[in-house]
C-alpha cells in the first residue's frame, strides 16, 4: 500500500497496521542495514541487527510525532541492537580466547608433565645401573638434597669415601643419560619416586 500521508502512515502504523509496518521496513531498513555495518564485520549480521531493530519497533510503542521521530527512534533501537550485539560477540571471544590459553596451559602442563616422566624413567634406569652404594650415594646427595657429611653420617662411611663414590656414580650416570636429564640431576631437580 502506498501513502500519500505522513499522518495516515503513523496513524495505521500506531494502530499496529501490517501494511504500515511494511511500508515503514522497505523504506529504511537498507538504511538501517547500512548504519548497523558500523557494529559487526560482516552484512549478514548487519541484517540481523536491521531485523531486530525492525521487530523492536513493531513490538514497542508504536506513537510517533513524525516520520522524523520514528526515524531517530530506528536509529536509536537500532545503536542498542548493535551494542548488545558487539558486547554479546566480546563475551564470546572472551570465552573463546580464555578456553585456548586454558587448553594451551593444560597442554603445556601435560607435555611438561611427559617429559618429566619419561626424564625419571630414564633416570631411574641410569641409578639401577649402578653399584648399591653409590645409587644410595647420589639418591641421597642429588635426590634427597642432603650434604655430603650428612651421607657419610647417615651411611657411616667416611666423607672422601662419600665424594669418591660420588663422581665415580657421575661419570657413570653421564654415558647413561641425556646432557639435559644429567643436568637436571645435578641441579637436584628431581623428587625421585620409587618407580
């Protein structure tokens, strides 16, 4: 239906005219289309917006002064319609991006996680290896973090005897192990579970 009148228009729009309504749509909702592009990234979603904001309208007061009026109040649903939905796709991204860095931080707790224990396998095979006493040494020194003194007090063994074991154990250890399994043994990196 074609109007002629602005009057008439808003009075059968106000009294919830269809044919009102429509006229209304396909003369501003390209318009609309176009401002709501200022809040999404795609025209799909720019055509969702011009639709809500459409169905807002219709659902809301329907008195207007003018076309004017009715044309700010579009414009302004509209802006809200865009807001909500930029905030509404933030959150979403939020979600998106925290749930990556919690999958990235579990992955990297779980790969650290194999290396460590395929770093103790490795160790744990290296010390059965060797002498009982010299296993028992490097348990205590390197695994257990105690001195010397506090082996050779604990074994009741004199403390040379401690430190030549010692490197005797070391220079064994360091053909059985990776460079960077021996180095962490020696940094006493380790809490050696009995495996």
């Amino acid at each position: 239906m074609m109007y002629d009148s602005e009057k008439k228009l808003l009075e059968e729009f106000s009294d919830g005219r269809e044919s009102a309504f429509q006229h209304i749509f396909h003369r501003y909702y390209a318009r609309i289309c176009y401002f709501a592009t200022h809040f999404v990234s795609n025209s799909q979603d720019a055509e969702d917006i011009a639709e809500e904001s459409f169905i807002k309208l219709w659902g809301g007061s329907r008195s207007f002064e003018n076309l004017t009026h009715l044309k700010a109040s579009l414009y302004q649903i509209a802006r809200r319609v865009g807001i909500n939905h930029q905030l509404a796709e933030n959150r979403r991204a939020g979600r998106v991006n925290r749930y990556v860095a919690e999958q990235d931080e579990f992955q990297q707790g779980q790969d650290n996680t194999i290396i460590y224990s395929e770093t103790m396998a490795q160790l744990q095979v290296a010390l059965n290896l060797l002498p009982d006493k010299a296993q028992q040494i490097i348990r205590l020194t390197y695994l257990d973090g105690k001195t010397n003194q506090e082996v050779a007090d604990e074994m009741g063994i004199a403390l040379q005897t401690v430190k030549n074991q010692k490197l005797r154990a070391l220079a064994l250890l360091r053909k059985h192990l990776h460079k960077e399994s021996f180095l962490l043994l020696l940094m006493g990196a380790f809490v050696l579970e009995k495996i």
